[in-house]
C-alpha cells in the first residue's frame, strides 16, 4: 500500500475478528516502529507485544478507553525512557503511529488507546519500569468493521506565515 493511501485510509478499528495475527506480520509491524524516526536518532523506545488474553484483559480494565482491547488478537503497548531522550513523549507517539500505519498496510486494524489515566498500574501490570513513560497501548487484529471518516477541508486549518493569516 502506498503511504498517502495508508493515511488517508486508515482509521481506529474497535473491532477485531478472532482470526490471530500471524508472527511474520507482527514483525513487520513492530519493524516499522522500529524505523521511526526520534529525537537525535536515540530510539528511547520498547515494545511489549500482549498476546495472553488474562494480561490484555487485565490492561482493558485498567483502561478508562479501550475496554475492548481484551477483544483484539493483540496488544502493543509502547514505552519510552526518558533518561535516554529528551523527547520520550514525542519519540514513542511517531513509532506508536508507524506502527498503526503498517498495521494498516499489512492488512490489520489498530486502535490507539491513551494509557495515561492509568500510566502507573498499567505500567506494573506490564512489567515496565517506574523511570520510563507509557505512551500508548494499542490494539491490533484483522478488522471486523470498516468505519469511515471525513476531514476538515485544508483551506480551513492552514496559515501562511502566521496564525489565522490567510
């Protein structure tokens, strides 16, 4: 798939059929995490792949968004240390959506779900030490829904050379 095809195309899937996702595209998926891009090349990043249904479940209900993850053949949660980057937060975002984009290349669906009302008890249940930021988890599976979406027209969201100048 095209890459500006994968953007425009892609959208947050919260419905997954059982069939499981197999290990040569899970690794193409974490792969392209792998490539993103980050603060002064210093890939802060770890990926914890979530394929156990009690640990998903257990994530899900720590969840305030994303109950569903249980649902899903499986997780991805991504953490970032910051004492290695100075940019964790931004760092682990851009790998976090590199993976939903191949994800959606490779034919899977994803849904990012925000861990942040939850960071510290998701971050124990998934082993990840205190120093480092949970930035996303998400969920990952072949699509079994296919929703749609539209979006502002980009005369109305962009500026030349100043905010709110045409």
């Amino acid at each position: 798939m095209e890459v500006l095809q994968a953007i425009k195309t892609r959208r947050s899937i919260r419905k997954y059929k059982k069939d499981p996702v197999p290990q040569e595209e899970l690794e193409k998926v974490l792969d392209a995490g792998r490539w993103a891009p980050s603060a002064s090349n210093l890939q802060p990043w770890k990926f914890i792949v979530l394929s156990d249904f009690k640990v998903k479940e257990k994530v899900a209900k720590s969840l305030a968004w994303g109950k569903f993850l249980d649902e899903a053949p499986l997780g991805i949660a991504v953490a970032a240390d910051p004492r290695v980057s100075s940019h964790p937060v931004e760092d682990g975002s851009i790998a976090a959506y590199s993976i939903l984009l191949a994800a959606h290349a490779v034919g899977l669906g994803g849904c990012w779900l925000n861990p942040s009302a939850s960071e510290e008890e998701v971050k124990e249940i998934l082993g990840i030490p205190k120093e480092e930021r949970l930035i996303s988890v998400m969920s990952i599976g072949y699509p079994a829904e296919a929703p749609s979406s539209t979006r502002k027209e980009l005369k109305d969201i962009t500026f030349t050379n100043r905010y709110g100048s045409k």
